[in-house]
C-alpha cells in the first residue's frame, strides 16, 4: 500500500494476470515503443516521463520510483 495515500485508486492495484498494476504496465509499453524508435540508444528519462504523462497522471517522484523498481534498481513497495 501507498505510504502517502491509504487508498488505492484503481490504477495502482496490482492485475491478477501478472501483478503489474496499470501504471507499472503503461510505463513498460511506453519505454518499449521508445526503445523501438531508438534502436541501439538508450531513452532518456525526461522523453519517457513525457510520453507517459500523455497516456496517464503520475507525479514525477512516483514515475521515478515505478521506473526504478521495473528496472531493477529499487526496492519493491509489496
């Protein structure tokens, strides 16, 4: 559960298909259609914040850390 909020919107329950949750899951597709449009260079933060932030409302420190666990480099909320 969210530290900051004891509620859970609908976005950030986990599906029982896989346990992403529909933010984890918008932020993997996004970063993988960049990836395709980049191929062989790395896409930066910034560019994928910004696509993101079309397709959903996230703050900035919450992508930051849904990135970071997706990517292996924080610590899991669950």
């Amino acid at each position: 559960m969210d530290d900051d909020h004891p509620y859970l919107s609908p976005d950030q329950l986990p599906d029982v298909r896989d346990g992403l949750t529909r933010e984890q899951r918008v932020i993997l597709y996004t970063l993988h259609q960049a990836q395709k449009e980049r191929p062989g260079r790395s896409v930066p933060t910034l560019m994928l914040y910004g696509r993101v932030c079309e397709k959903i409302a996230i703050p900035k420190d919450r992508f930051q850390r849904l990135l970071a666990e997706l990517v292996g480099r924080g610590q899991p909320t669950r």
